[in-house]
C-alpha cells in the first residue's frame, strides 16, 4: 500500500504542481470576466459525472482488489458497452435541451459528457486494479496538456474563457480515445455477454447508491459557488472560485491519501489501532495545509493584486483540510467498503440541506462571499463531527477537539497578525508543527518507525 501511496502521490504532486501554475496563470492571463466564465464551465462539468447512472461505481464494487488478468472479459465488455450506451444517450438529451437553452457554456458541457464520464470510468477501475502507475499518468495528463494549450493560445492571441473551455473538451476527447482503443485491444476476439442483462442491472443499481452519493457530494461541494454565481456579480465569482482553486489542489494530496485506501480498506487488513492513528496523522498532516495561505499570499500579492480581495477566503478554505482529510480518507471510504450506502446518502443529504440554509442564511443578513466561505468551513466541520456516530472505531475524542481548536486559533492569528508572508510561513509551520508533536508525538512516531523498518526490509538481499 505505501508503494501505491507514493505513485499517487508523487503523480498528484504534479499534479497539484500544473494545477498551481494553472490557477495563477489564467487569473494573470484572462480577465476577470473570463476567468468567472471558464470557472462556470467547470461548475457544470461538475455536474455530468451523474451520467454514467452509477455503472462505472458498480464495476468498482465488483473489481475492487481484484487482478484485471483473472476477470470475465466477456462480462467486462458488456459493462463497458451498457456505459457508452448510457453516455450516448445522456449526450442526445442534452442536445435537445440545447435546442431550447441557447447557451455555448451549456452546449460545451454537454459535448464533453462522454469523454469526461469515461475517464472518469477508467480511472475508477484502475484504482480498483490497483493499477496505480496507469492510474497516475493519465491522472497529470488533462491538465498538462491544458496548460500547453493555453500557453499556445496566449501566445497566438487567442486565450480567453472560451477557447480554454474548448481546449478542455478536445484534450478529454483524445485522452478517452486512448482508453477506448486500449479497451478495444484487451477485448478482442471476446464475445460480449448481453448487455441488458440481469447482472448488469444489478451493478447498476449497486453503483447508483454509490453514485447518488458522490453527486449529492459534489453539489455539496459546489453549492457554495452556485450561491455566489447566481447572486453576486461576475468579478465576485472570479474572486471566489480563484481561491476554491487553489482549495482544489489542496484536495489532490488528500486524494492522494484516499485512493489507495480503499482497496486495502475493503481487504479489511487495516485495524482498529491502526484506524485510530491514521486519522491522528490525517489531522496533523491537514493542518499544515495552513502554510498554503501564506504561499498564496505573496504571490497574490506580487504578482496578481486584481485577486487580493480573495485571500480571507482562502484563508478560511485552507481551515477546512484537517476536517476533509478525514471525511474523504475515512469516512467516505468505509461508508461504502461496510454497506452503509443508504446512511451515506442521508447524511451527505442533510449536509447538503444544511450547507443551503446556512449560505441562504448569510445571503440573507448581507454576509458577502466571505460569509459564505465561512459557512461552507462550518459545514465540513459539522460532518466530521456528525460522521463519527456511524462509525465505532472512529471517534472524535476530546484531545482531537482541543487540537482543532487549537489549530483555527494559531491559524487565523497567523493570517491576521503577520503582515510578510514570509515571516508568517516560517512562525506557523513551527508552531503546527511544536502543536503536532504535543498532541500526536506517539503516531508521528510510529509512522517514522513504519517508514524505518520499510527502509530496512527493501535494503535486505535475498
């Protein structure tokens, strides 16, 4: 598991490496106005990761910790079959609806609903094959390629929120083509089982708990900047999904973690002990997330200042990494691996309800954006807290609570008293780490101790 943990994580360092160039660049690049309309693409691209009605979720059940060399080519190719049919169709309805809402945004997004659900699809599966290597380079791929292409556009001239959103959808396209082909190559000469058939409909339905879940989260996630499209003025959605930008790269390396859990977590070999202290290690490491602020801070502050009126936000997204590392790492991965799909899904629908009353409620007392930032940190926290009583083995105890309150007091006095970034950098990431040893010194140490003895085992000749 700490091989797989690596690949992912060195491809999501560069990953999050292309995504911090990509979020500085295109605010330095575009205008405001454009900014906000290839954030709004990317808003409704969140969006069509429903349209593979839960097929792709369902072979994931079926092949997690499972080698691809040993299963039913003939069942696998139906599978794959019954999703294009799928996406096919989802593509149709969204161009009839086209007919009616003329919106370029909307039309783009509905082109790319096929490339993007069987990416998605891939990378599913090869997580569930353990096929990390594969898994991380097409992981760096989409957006290595996007930043090529906008660099080509810049310098051609051509570079705004349009063509960037158009070079996204093509360089999706090419990248499932790949797969297809790859697929096509692994299947051939296999007679497919029949596509509308019993099974299939079973992993459907499985995968639909799975996916309803996971969509529901993604409006969870997205609420915050629907509220503020909808509301506020372009510059302010320019403002704010600027800094859920950089939010997002945060979240790779907690994906990085995530990933690779899941098919060890569904072996059942990780235990309650060990349960325990990976979600100490998930709170220390999230908290180091705060040093991200005062990076951003310098730069925004050289480089782009038409941006500075995002940093409390980022500031109170940064807050947010101890709560999510556990809930994407932990809570959502058992959530599925224990069969508590439906459990799941009500509690990501309360979170849901709650994070649209608590922003109707700023938005109602003239909070602004920054009120809304605020509430969405104040919803994660509420699901950390509320998750826990689902899960016996993971509790919130009361040392976890003094550290987390610890944590949001030095973090903001951080951003607040120091002025140079620099200087704040080098204070906070002292102190987080002083407060990490105090707290957590003996699953620090077993980690140190994991990775020494992991050193030993690989130095030994057979």
């Amino acid at each position: 598991m700490i091989k797989s943990i690596f690949k992912v994580f060195i491809s999501n360092g560069a990953l999050a490496t292309i995504g911090l160039v990509n979020s500085f660049l295109f605010p330095i690049i575009l205008t405001t106005a454009d900014y906000a309309t290839y954030q709004q693409f990317l808003l409704y691209i969140s969006y069509i990761n429903i349209c593979h009605l839960g097929i792709a979720s369902g072979m994931f059940l079926n092949y997690a910790g499972k080698d691809y060399s040993i299963i039913d080519k003939r069942q696998y190719k139906s599978e794959i079959y019954l999703l294009l049919v799928t996406l096919v169709s989802f593509t149709g309805l969204g161009l009839i609806i086209c007919t009616v809402v003329n919106s370029r945004i909307v039309l783009l997004t509905v082109l790319t609903i096929i490339p993007q659900c069987l990416i998605a699809s891939f990378q599913a599966l090869n997580q569930a094959w353990e096929r990390f290597t594969e898994y991380s380079i097409i992981n760096v791929l989409p957006k290595l390629l996007l930043t090529i292409s906008i660099v080509v556009l810049f310098f051609w001239g051509h570079a705004s929120g349009n063509t960037i959103s158009v070079s996204y959808s093509l360089i999706v396209w090419g990248i499932s083509w790949f797969f297809l082909i790859r697929f096509w190559k692994d299947t051939r000469g296999e007679k497919a089982s029949k596509v509308f058939s019993k099974t299939n409909v079973n992993t459907t339905w499985n995968g639909l708990l799975i996916t309803a879940g996971n969509y529901i989260n993604i409006l969870f996630h997205s609420i915050d900047k629907q509220f503020v499209l909808t509301l506020y003025s372009k510059e302010s959605f320019a403002l704010y999904t600027f800094a859920m930008s950089l939010q997002n790269i945060m979240m790779i390396f907690v994906n990085s973690l995530a990933n690779p859990f899941y098919p060890r977590l569904a072996k059942e070999d990780i235990k309650r002990e060990q349960l325990e202290r990976i979600k100490e290690l998930l709170l220390a490491f999230g908290i180091y997330a705060g040093c991200a602020f005062f990076v951003v801070s310098f730069i925004v502050s050289k480089f782009i200042q038409k941006y500075s009126g995002s940093l409390m936000i980022c500031a109170v997204f940064f807050a947010v990494f101890p709560a999510s590392a556990i809930i994407n790492v932990l809570y959502i991965n058992l959530y599925k691996i224990r069969k508590k799909l439906k459990k799941y899904i009500f509690t990501l629908i309360g979170m849901l309800v709650i994070a649209a009353l608590a922003n109707l409620i700023v938005v109602l007392i003239n909070g602004g954006y920054t009120g809304i930032a605020l509430a969405t940190m104040l919803c994660y926290y509420i699901w950390l807290l509320y998750s826990q009583i689902d899960f016996d083995d993971i509790r919130i105890s009361r040392k976890d609570l003094f550290f987390l309150a610890g944590f949001m007091i030095m973090y903001f006095m951080a951003v607040n008293l120091f002025q140079n970034p620099i200087v704040g950098f080098l204070v906070y990431i002292v102190v987080a780490s002083i407060w990490n040893v105090f707290f957590y010194k003996d699953s620090i140490m077993y980690l140190i101790n994991h990775f020494a003895k992991l050193n030993q085992n690989n130095g030994v000749k057979p």
